[in-house]
C-alpha cells in the first residue's frame, strides 16, 4: 500500500500567485485516481511520490518502505524507488529504437534475461512489429503502449500514470483501457493515475481523489463520489451537475415533504431533515433526471417555463441549455418533431431535487 501526506509552498512572485498543495491520501492495489482541474496539484504529486520533487514536508510510504519523511530528511532518489512512471509526453528516447528504450530500462538485468524481457514485452503490448522505429516514427499510441511496457519492464513496486489517453482518439483510448485493466489485473501493485476524464475514472478506478487547489475535497469510489457530491464544489468540478441556488420555504415532516423557492417558483420536494425553513441552499441536478415539454398553457406542479438558448449534440443525445441556467438531457428520437421548438417547461421530478 502506498500512504502519501504531502505539503509543498510556493510563495506568490510578481505576476504569478501563490500556491499550496496539502493532502493525504492512500493507494491499495489496483487503481487510484487523481481527478481535478489543471493547476490543482495532480502531477505535483506524482512527481513528488516518484522522486523528482522535493516536498516541503510530509511522508511518502510504500509498503514498509519509507520513500521520503520530512522530519527525518529521508529523500530516496528516484531510482532507488522502483516506480514506473509513464508521462505525458511518453518520454521515449528519440534517438533509440523502442527495443533499445524498453532495454534501457532492463539494463540491470543479465544481457540474456534483458532480451528475453524485453522481446516478451514487446509481444504482450503488440509492438513486435515496429520494435526497430524510433518515436517519432510511431503512432500515439504506439508511443503509449511503448511507455507503459518501458514502465513496468523494472517490475514496479508502484506505477503512475500522468493522462495516459491523452491526445489519444477513441479507438486508441479504449484500446488503452483494455491494457490497463490488464496491468491492473496481473501486477498486484499500486497504480496512481491522473486524468481529467469522468470517462477514465469509471473505465479504470477503483477509488477516486477529487482534487481543487492543492486539496482533496472528496473521496470514495467513482460512482460514490458522482452520486453524492459533498459540495457544490465537489459538484462544480465534477462537470455535469446544474446547480441552483433555492431557498427552503416550508417543510413537512409528517407528509416527508418540502416546498422549495428556486428561479421564482416552488417546487414540491423530499423532506430535508437537519435543515430549517429559510435555509439559502443549493439545489445540484443532473441533466439527465429533468424532464423538457414544449410549452403550452399554465406550468403544472414542478415545472419551471425555459428559453432555449442552445443546444449541445451527443452521438445518442443531446443537451438543452436554457437561458434561467438550466441543461436538460433528452434523446435524440425525442428531440427531432421538437427541434423547433423554443418555449419549453422543465419538470423537477420531486426525487431528484437533491441538494448540497
């Protein structure tokens, strides 16, 4: 298991602001993902659990091994850790063959055992047959096959992974998926991976770290911490929530319901136990449990009246963004006899007025 408690300061300068990162956390085998905005601390991390950055404080652990203390200057230089780590750029060698990068990273094997790996490797990733290019003679994601197989040809105690699929087109991504889930499965170990992508976390993690600024703001699995955002931060930042602000009107703790006052209307919703009428909230809804009608007459019980504004194609969907702030999913069959249409209502669903 690899246990991390980080701290790293870097002063404000003229024209640049200044920045802290500051957080625990744990990686058991299988997959740990680092999800947040860029410049919140995510490869500063990696970096800082591989060797190539010196916290300002904290402790780096690994297994029984201490990788970097604070206290008692313990600072293991990267080699000395056995992580494999693959960048975003690949790091390949551009003057060597991948043969020779993938045996650069063996060379303290025997010669012997050294080709044998390495001609193994290149069979598992399927790169026999360009083994002889160099990088900038392979695809993306041969390039990304070639950094993963370099990576793990030091039998890694732990593996990072800074975007992997970045820049990567869709067949190559899930392409790369099936080999993590792969690695995942035969190398008991550590593996800390960083993305942007919702897409990645729930391909790939078995637990998720949602990083803003330098701090974790939320734990828990992929889907724990997409179903139940702590926060309308949590919620801002995992990009597909609408949220609202509303303010609490009337509750009913016999009838386990509320009266909820959001963009001038009320709306019928669950009881909120823990909260009191007045209570300024924020309401946090998915897209894709909001109901669009055309509009017609009077709005019934928990429909809002919405001005299209745009509209956002999926490849089996799309995306309605009205103009009071709101974003409704339908189907595509849905949508088409409506295309025109640009006085809508939105339907709350009384289940689905979640708030934070």
């Amino acid at each position: 298991m690899l246990q991390v408690r980080l701290k790293h300061a870097f002063p404000a300068r003229p024209g640049s602001r200044g920045f802290a990162l500051d957080l625990a956390f744990e990686a058991r085998p299988g997959v740990t993902v680092l999800f947040g905005p860029s410049g919140s601390g995510k490869t500063l991390t990696l970096d800082s659990i591989a060797g190539f950055a010196t916290p300002t404080a904290g402790r780096i652990l690994l297994d029984d091994s201490i990788l970097y203390d604070g206290e008692t200057r313990v600072n293991l230089p990267p080699q000395a850790r056995r992580c494999g780590y693959v960048f975003q750029n690949y790091a390949l060698f551009p003057h060597m063959t991948l043969a020779d990068n993938l045996a650069f990273a063996a060379h303290a094997l025997p010669p012997r055992e050294r080709a044998r790996q390495v001609k193994d490797s290149l069979e598992k990733f399927q790169l026999s047959d360009v083994a002889a290019r160099r990088p900038g003679e392979l695809s993306g994601g041969q390039k990304q096959r070639g950094s993963i197989a370099r990576a793990l040809l030091r039998a890694p105690r732990m593996l990072l992974l800074d975007e992997p699929a970045q820049g990567l087109d869709a067949p190559l991504r899930q392409e790369l998926y099936s080999i993590l889930r792969s690695v995942r499965a035969q190398y008991e170990t550590p593996i800390v991976l960083v993305t942007h992508s919702l897409e990645e976390c729930f391909e790939l993690g078995d637990s998720l770290q949602l990083i803003s600024e330098g701090r974790i703001i939320q734990s828990g699995s992929p889907r724990q911490v997409l179903d139940h955002p702590g926060s309308a931060e949590a919620a801002r930042l995992l990009g597909i929530y609408t949220l609202l602000p509303a303010e609490i009107r009337a509750l009913d703790p016999g009838r386990q319901t509320s009266r909820i006052r959001c963009l001038d209307h009320d709306l019928i919703g669950p009881y909120y136990p823990s909260h009191f009428i007045g209570d300024r909230i924020t309401l946090c809804l998915l897209p894709s449990v909001l109901r669009a009608l055309p509009r017609s007459g009077t709005p019934a019980e928990n429909q809002i009246p919405a001005t299209l504004e745009r509209v956002a194609e999926r490849p089996h969907s799309v995306i309605l963004h009205f103009a009071e702030g709101l974003s409704v999913e339908m189907s595509r069959s849905a949508y088409e006899p409506l295309r025109q249409t640009r006085q809508w209502l939105i339907h709350f669903p009384p289940a689905a007025l979640r708030i934070l």
